[in-house]
C-alpha cells in the first residue's frame, strides 16, 4: 500500500506505525481524518470445533502484543 500512495495511484488509511519510517523521511505525510484521529479494533476468526495449531496461536499472540510487542520480539529474537 505504501508504494502504492508512493508512487502516486492514490491515497491509503494506514497505521502510524506502519508509515513512521516514511514520514520521518518527509516521502509522506499523514492527515488526521477526524479530529482525534481514527481507531480501530481487530479481530481474528477461526472455526470453533477445531484446536487452534501452535502457530497460529503464537500468531494471535503477535497481533494481540501489537507493534510495540512485535518490536520487542523482533530484538529477542535477533539476540
């Protein structure tokens, strides 16, 4: 989506995180699309009757973590 809005196709509702890098570097601005900005909340879906496999459940565990989480076990992992 980033190179999508950097390459001129349009525009992109993202999360701030997701855009950080290429707002610090001026390739993209942000624009508040109310006035407290926008929020949202995610949920994940999976069939009921079956077990919910390891890596799945690790992956429900990042997304819960959200970025801050995702950061902090991106450097334990590379330590």
């Amino acid at each position: 989506m980033v190179e999508l809005v950097k390459s001129g196709a349009g525009i992109a509702v993202l999360a701030r995180w997701a855009v950080a890098p290429h707002l610090k570097t001026g390739e993209l601005r942000a624009v508040r699309l109310t006035r407290r900005g926008l929020e949202r909340r995610w949920r994940a879906a999976m069939l009921r009757q079956s077990p919910l496999p390891l890596h799945l459940r690790e992956f429900a565990g990042l997304l819960a973590a959200g970025p801050n989480g995702l950061a902090r076990r991106a450097v334990r992992a590379r330590a």
